[in-house]
C-alpha cells in the first residue's frame, strides 16, 4: 500500500505526525513524505522534517494525506501544488485531510459537493470551496476522510485504518499506541473552552484567519462557486 503524506514549510507537524502513526503501522504500508524538492524544512515551530520523495517523483498512491498549519495558507494559491492535488485526489484509494489541509484540498477543488469538516477557527470558510461543512472530529464522505485539528488527525488515520484492514487491526494499532486520551481539561473544542480562553485564541489569530478568508474569496472565484454558497 502506497500512502503519501503531503509536507511544506511551516506546516504542523502533528497533522503529518498523528496520522503518520497509525498508517504506517499497516500491513505493506509504504509511507512517502513528499514535496518540492528533498529539501529538510522546519514546521511552525521548529521541528526538521525530511521529504523523501518529491511531486514528480512520487509513485502512484492508495492514500493521500493533507496536512495543515499556518504554512499551508500560501499553498492556496500555488498552482503547482493545487494540480498535484487534483490529480491524485482523482487516483487516489482515499484521501486524509488533517486540520487546515482540507482549505488546501478546497482551493484545489477537490471538496466540491462533498461533506468535510476542518479546524474549528476555519470551519466556516468550506462553503467558499463549494463543500459542506459537518462539524465533527472525523467526517467521512465516501473516500474522502477529514478530520477536525490537529490531534483530530489520529482518529482519522483509526478511522481510514479500520476501513482499510477492518477493525481489529485499527484497534490493535490504538492499542499497540495506547491511544486512551484523559486531556487535564474541558478545553478542545469552542463549545467546551472558557470564553476568555476562546476569545484570546481567536484573537491570537485573527491576522492569519482573515487571511486565510481571503484565499478562500480568491479560490471561490477561481472555482465558480456561487456567492449564494459561500455562507
């Protein structure tokens, strides 16, 4: 099994790292970290990632992963990188959007008419990219999985496993990682953090939000989608 996990400067490493963790404890899992070049590039806060493959390099893939982070907004309008996706979203078995990677996957037009949930500070920007927004952890529309934020990306890649190999096998890799969360706090999602909390974590990124609304003004209008289904 051919699994590819797309990476790029400043993304989050935990959107690669989650599901990274479960895949590649599949049977015949192959897993290939591409990008531009073979470059070593840091994450957002520092982390050293190595490419091992690049986009013209890369075999044909089962599955396809799309992380996110605040180095995915320029991604958005990067025509090369968009077509990559196009294509194989298109050949690929199933796709994996982890957190923001879903803005990238809809700026490539691959969400279009299709259920997807994202990171809960751009939740609201998949109507933009003609998708439906379910709020959930995990969504799953036919081969298309995506996943709330961050640590959202290791119940997608249980929940792709599990579809993959079956259950016991996503249960023996969640067992096998003793994946059992007890968070210190009621704080993951807006519906459960203190208001004080979510207010200074929008206003931490408030810049980055707004532009990211205006790569998703700039991908609806490249895509056609009707003004009517942006909100």
């Amino acid at each position: 099994m051919q699994i590819g996990v797309l990476i790029f400067p400043d993304m989050d490493q935990m959107d690669f790292t989650g599901p990274f963790e479960v895949l590649a404890r599949l049977p015949q899992a192959n897993v290939h970290v591409i990008w531009k070049d073979l470059t070593p590039l840091l994450d957002v806060f520092g982390l050293i990632l190595t490419p091992t493959a690049t986009l013209d390099t890369a075999p044909p893939l089962d599955v396809l992963v799309v992380p996110g982070g605040v180095g995915q907004l320029p991604l958005m309008d990067d025509e090369v990188v968009l077509a990559w996706l196009r294509a194989r979203s298109a050949e690929a078995r199933y796709i994996l959007s982890v957190c923001t990677g879903a803005l990238t996957l809809g700026a490539a037009g691959v969400l279009r008419g299709r259920r997807a949930t994202t990171h809960w500070n751009s939740f609201h920007l998949l109507p933009y990219f003609g998708a439906i927004p379910q709020d959930a952890r995990v969504v799953v529309d036919g081969n298309l999985v995506s996943t709330a934020g961050v640590s959202a990306g290791i119940d997608g890649g249980l929940r792709l496993a599990a579809i993959l190999k079956g259950d016991a096998v996503a249960q023996r890799i969640q067992l096998e990682m003793q994946y059992a969360p007890e968070p210190p706090f009621a704080a993951g999602t807006p519906a459960l953090a203190p208001e004080s909390i979510l207010a200074t974590a929008r206003e931490k990124v408030k810049p980055l939000t707004a532009a990211r609304l205006a790569a998703a003004q700039r991908a609806a209008a490249r895509l056609n989608v009707p003004a009517a289904s942006q909100t």
